[in-house]
C-alpha cells in the first residue's frame, strides 16, 4: 500500500499533461498498435470516506488495445476493458462487498470498458473522450492524457500512457451509500503499457 500510495501522490502532482514523459522522447516513435501488459498497468480509483479521507483501490486484471502515433495523436484510439472481479482495495471483506449488488455487482456486470471517440488538444493539455461502460450504463467521459513514452524490454518495443478523469458514481446506478457515507465523485488514473504488435 505504501508503494500504491506513493504512486497516487505523485501522478495527483503532476500539472503538465504533454507527450514528453519517460521513456524516449513522443517524437523518436511512429504509428503503432498496442496490446495491453496487464503486468505493468494499474487502474487505481479514489473515493471519499465519511468526509473525512480518501481511500483507494485498484483493479488487478486489464487488457485491450490501443493505437497511437506521437507525430499525431489525433488519430490515436483506445478499446479497454478492465475485469471488475479484480478489484482489489487490500480488505478482503471491503471488496467482496464493492463486488456485491450494492456496488459494481460484478457478477451480472462483469466488465467495465472503454471505448475512445477522440483525443484532441484543448490549451495546453490533451482530452481524451470516449464511452465509458460500468455497472451497465455507458456515459461519455473526458480524460487527461499524458503519452509518457516508448521503449523497449527484452526486445519487445513497449508505449505507454496515462489518462486522469472523474466521474459520479451515481450517473451509472451505483446509489447506495449516499448519506455521506462514501462520496460520489470517483477519482480514476489509468496508466497502461502495451506490447507494440
């Protein structure tokens, strides 16, 4: 958790979303296609807890594709999807109930995807909109969007990025608790790395 923490913090820091983040540098790449490394990816989530704090959680198993080309990322596009049977919040009994009917009922809705429409420069930041589905109900979102970069391990050529959005946990159904129990608003970082096919 200490680890997780310190991953919250510093990517909350960060202020400049631009295509110049680790790796090599955007413009050293060209067109790619990506398929998801669940191993070296995190979907982390934030909530507020009786007022008081935030705790967070993360959700163990990701997979998808995603394509994007540094000299244009207009043409970038992202089709996700994220196992909500592994959530994972360090408690067992917490996330046997988030799996529950009361939550992310993860039996009868067991996926939560993604599903990108554009990305595009708004001042100096990059947007990133597309269709979330969760809990059975499909909104459009909007995203930060930081490409962080390329690279290489083992002679596999490696992409990256990360992508910051809210939303309300109450626009896709999820209702209980909303006496000030558990906060509506969800805090989502999504940081994905991808074999290039």
């Amino acid at each position: 958790m200490k680890v997780l923490a310190m991953l919250v913090g510093s990517v909350f820091a960060a202020s400049g979303l631009m295509f110049n983040g680790g790796g090599k540098a955007a413009d050293e790449g060209s067109s790619a296609q990506y398929e998801v490394d669940s191993v070296h990816s995190s979907v982390v989530f934030g909530v507020t807890h009786v007022g008081a704090s935030r705790f967070y959680g993360r959700f163990n198993k990701t997979t998808g594709q995603f394509s994007f080309d540094p000299a244009d990322p207009s043409k970038a596009k992202f089709d996700i999807e994220v196992d909500a049977d592994s959530i994972d919040t360090a408690f067992e009994g917490r996330d046997k109930h988030l799996k529950s009917p009361d939550f992310f009922n993860s039996k009868q809705f067991p996926t939560i995807t993604f599903k990108s429409k554009s990305l595009e420069k708004q001042g100096d930041k990059w947007v990133l909109t597309g269709d979330l589905t969760l809990h059975g109900v499909t909104k459009a979102i909007e995203a930060d969007f930081e490409w962080v970069g390329i690279g290489e391990m083992r002679g596999q050529k490696k992409g990256g990025f990360e992508a910051n959005f809210k939303f309300k946990r109450s626009d896709f159904g999820m209702t209980k608790f909303q006496d000030g129990a558990l906060g509506d608003e969800v805090k989502v970082i999504v940081a994905l790395e991808g074999n290039q096919k």
